[in-house]
C-alpha cells in the first residue's frame, strides 16, 4: 500500500525539487512575462524550452529550493514557479518516487494503519 501523501508533507518533504529536471517553455520566464519565474535562476536548455538551474544535472537539486530536505524547505519563489512545479501533485507516482530517492520513509501513522 502506497503511503499517503498530503500538501502539508511539503514544507517538511521537498524531495520533487531534488529530483528531477524541470523544463519549461522560456516564456514563463520574466524576460516577456512580468511577475514570471525569475530568469536568472533558470538557464537555456534549447531553442524553446528553459530549466531551473541546479535541476539539469546527475543529482538534480533546483537553486530555488531553501532549507533542508526532509525537515523544513519552502520555495523561495513559490508565487513564480513554473507549470511543472504547479501542476506537481502530493501523493503521485513520481512524488513517491522521489520520496524513496531521498530515503523517505513513510509516516509511522500509514505503517500502523
Ligand atoms: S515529493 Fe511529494 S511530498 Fe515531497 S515536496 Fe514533492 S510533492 Fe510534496
Ligand atoms: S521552483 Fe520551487 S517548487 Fe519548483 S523545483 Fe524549484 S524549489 Fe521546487
């Protein structure tokens, strides 16, 4: 049985943000879109598309992420963050995927019940 994940493991978890690449059209970015993810904090991945820096390598970790996996993260710039980012849901596959990436064991509450 999968463990059940919820919005508020977020702010302890961030296990997505080191995980994965995140890729996005470039104009997300504030370079054409006022009030869009800071353009500084990605880099050019081709023609039409952009990454969070820090997310395109062997272990991806998205400069934008503060605090420490597994006890207290936050999203420093959670109003402009990309499509993937919003559109990442709690308790989906490629959550637990990256929950078990980073060694995160499920909540004692989901082992007793
Ligand atoms: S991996 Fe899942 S629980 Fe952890 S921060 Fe991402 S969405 Fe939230
Ligand atoms: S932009 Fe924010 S939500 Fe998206 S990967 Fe980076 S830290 Fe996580």
């Amino acid at each position: 049985m999968l463990e059940q994940v919820e919005d508020s493991d977020c702010v302890i978890c961030g296990a997505c943000c080191a995980s994965f690449r995140v890729s996005f059209y470039w104009g997300e970015t504030d370079l054409i879109n006022p009030g869009g993810v800071p353009e500084a904090l990605t880099e050019k991945l081709n023609h039409h598309r952009v990454v969070m820096r820090g997310t395109n390598q062997k272990n991806p970790y998205c400069l934008a992420l503060q605090g420490e996996i597994n006890k207290q993260v936050s999203c420093t710039i959670y109003p402009q963050r990309p499509t993937p980012c919003r559109d990442f849901l709690p308790g989906e596959a490629a959550c637990h995927q990256a929950r078990r990436q980073h060694g995160i064991t499920p909540k004692l509450t989901e082992i007793c019940a």
